[in-house]
C-alpha cells in the first residue's frame, strides 16, 4: 500500500448508463484500498446523510454496488453531474455533487426533531399534563 495522508480524493462524472446501479472507483485509486477490501463502506452526502454500501472487487476494479442505487435515487443523480470522493483511508467516502453549472449542490434538508422522552414513556405531553 502506499504512503498516503488522511485522506485522498478523486472526481468522476455520472454517466447513468453506466453507474445507476454500480459505480466503477477509477484503477489507479486502488493502491489506497486496504487489503482485503473491506465488504461495505459508509457515503456520506454534503449534508451529512449516511448510505452503507458494498465494495466488490472484479478483476482490478473496484465497484460500489448494493447500496449504490439508494444513493443514486436520494440524491436525483443525473447524467453529467459531477462527483467529487474524499475517501477517509478506512470505511467512509464524503461526496459531494456537482451540478450541470459545476457548482456543489447542497441541499438543506429539514431536520426532524422527535423528543425521545415521548418514546420512553409511549405518552405524548398532553397525556401526561392531564394526569398531573
């Protein structure tokens, strides 16, 4: 394996022809897989969404398959959008998307905010105030 820093990148254009359901790494990435490769690593998109998905080896390429076409769909991935991977050296490849004007797409999704205390109990606040 060669001597690399914390991480190391590469862009690739998305051709859906060829990366709907597979996305092929470029060859001369391989050299900062560890080896064996692991089974599954982690996408992360700019907003911090996670995806696991499966690495296969074929011959010398190494592909993201099972996993793939979730992020493919989450992300409305069309033809001649860019991707930009900032791989970790361990499990985790950051992407971040380059729109058809090659400017990064970020998306501010709504965050979700669930009081887990109403879970803990499987009483909602207006419940519990009328008991009071």
């Amino acid at each position: 394996m060669a001597a690399i820093s914390s991480e190391v990148r590469f862009v690739k254009a998305f051709i859906s022809q060829k990366s709907s359901k597979s996305f092929a790494i470029p060859l001369g990435f391989n050299e900062y897989f560890p080896d064996p490769l692991p089974i599954t690593v982690d996408v992360l998109d700019y907003s911090g969404r996670c995806w696991t998905v499966r690495m296969k080896k074929r011959g010398e390429k190494v592909l993201l398959t099972l996993g793939w076409e979730n992020f493919v769909r989450d992300n409305d991935l069309e033809d001649g959008k860019y991707l930009n991977f900032i791989y970790d050296c361990d499990r985790t490849f950051y992407v971040i998307i380059f729109g058809h004007d090659m400017c990064s797409e970020f998306r501010d999704f709504p965050q979700v905010v669930v009081d887990v205390d109403d879970y803990a109990t499987g009483e909602d606040d207006e419940e519990v105030e009328e008991q009071k």
